[in-house]
C-alpha cells in the first residue's frame, strides 16, 4: 500500500496545540462550539478529552478533520 507522505493525520491523542497549524481543523471545531484554543488547557489537553466535555463524538470529529486536511493537500 502506498502511503501519501503529505497527508496530514490527527488523532484522538492529538493535542488542540497542535490544530493551530491547521486552519482548516480549527474552523470545524469552531462550528462545532469547540473554542479550546483560548483555554490554558488546550496546550496539555487532547482532542479526545476535549470532545467528550463538550459532547462530541471524538471518532467522528477525527475523521471530518482528516477529510478536511486530506481533500486540501491533494489540491
């Protein structure tokens, strides 16, 4: 199987830090009411934690992230 170097792949151990790079990652977490960049947690906390405070299925916010980068990079 080849594996595409470019693609971009966050998981749920992800830490919100590490999205900001990703503007894309940060507008779908937006829309969903996930505004963790401004908490003093978001350099420590995972995507996975912060999915479950707010109610959010973390494989699926995981998946709709990738997509998003994924779709990008291949442009």
């Amino acid at each position: 199987t080849l594996v595409d170097v470019n693609m971009k792949k966050i998981n749920k151990k992800s830490k919100f830090n590490e999205l900001m790079r990703y503007p894309e990652a940060v507008e779908i977490l937006m829309e969903k009411g996930m505004y963790c960049f401004g908490c003093p947690m978001a350099m420590k906390e995972s995507i996975e934690h912060g999915a479950m405070a707010h109610g959010i299925d973390a494989d699926e916010l995981i998946k709709e992230i990738n997509k998003k980068l994924n779709k990008k990079s291949k442009r």
